[in-house]
C-alpha cells in the first residue's frame, strides 16, 4: 500500500510501486488526488484499461464502491458523488478486495460498474 499526499504543492508517489504489472495496490488518503493519481499512472504508462476501485467508507455500514477502467473510474467517483475517507484499489482484483472490505465487517456492499 501507499499513501497519497502533497509536499511542495507536488503529488510524492512511489510511481515505480504503482506501476508493477500483476499485483493490486491500495492508496490511502488519495481521493482528493485522483484525478491526479489517474493522470500520473496514465503518463507513466499504465494501461487505461487496468481495473481500478475506490472504497468510499470502507468497513462502515455506509460503504460504498465504484469500480471500472483507470480511465474512467475519476468520472464514476464523481457521478456517483463518494466522498472520503476512501481507498483506491488497484490491479487485477480490486473488486474483490472490496467486497473483501464489506464481508470482514458485515455490511452491505454497493457497487457502481463502468
């Protein structure tokens, strides 16, 4: 996992981590950079296509998830309006790190898909 922040008004990321092929990554804290988050994955290369999902209120009974396309996962969090705390998952299972998420603590789990 990583954590999203600013320092000297620059997103500080460990890019080479986030952008390992075949593994899932876990953000902390990064919801109010993901457009950020998105257009730094996309210019260092990372397939569009690769699945991404933000955990809105992870383990709480109002948890809350969109999942699709790095592309297009920064248009569902704002449709769908979530709001931190969130998580971004990342790689080839992130739903199924959510659901995880939901099933641990017995809530209801709601999914938006693109």
């Amino acid at each position: 996992f990583v954590t999203a922040h600013r320092r000297h008004g620059r997103l500080e990321l460990d890019w080479s981590l986030l952008l390992r092929p075949g593994q899932t990554v876990v953000i902390y804290m990064g919801l109010s950079l993901l457009e950020d988050i998105v257009a730094g994955l996309l210019a260092r290369g990372k397939p569009p296509a690769t699945p991404f999902t933000v955990v809105s209120h992870a383990t709480r009974p109002c948890q809350q998830s969109v999942s699709g396309r790095l592309d297009r996962v920064a248009a569902l969090v704002r449709e769908q309006r979530l709001t931190s705390p969130a998580l971004l998952v990342m790689g080839p299972q992130p739903r199924a790190a959510a659901g995880a998420m939901a099933a641990v603590c017995n809530v209801r789990e709601e999914y938006v898909l693109a």
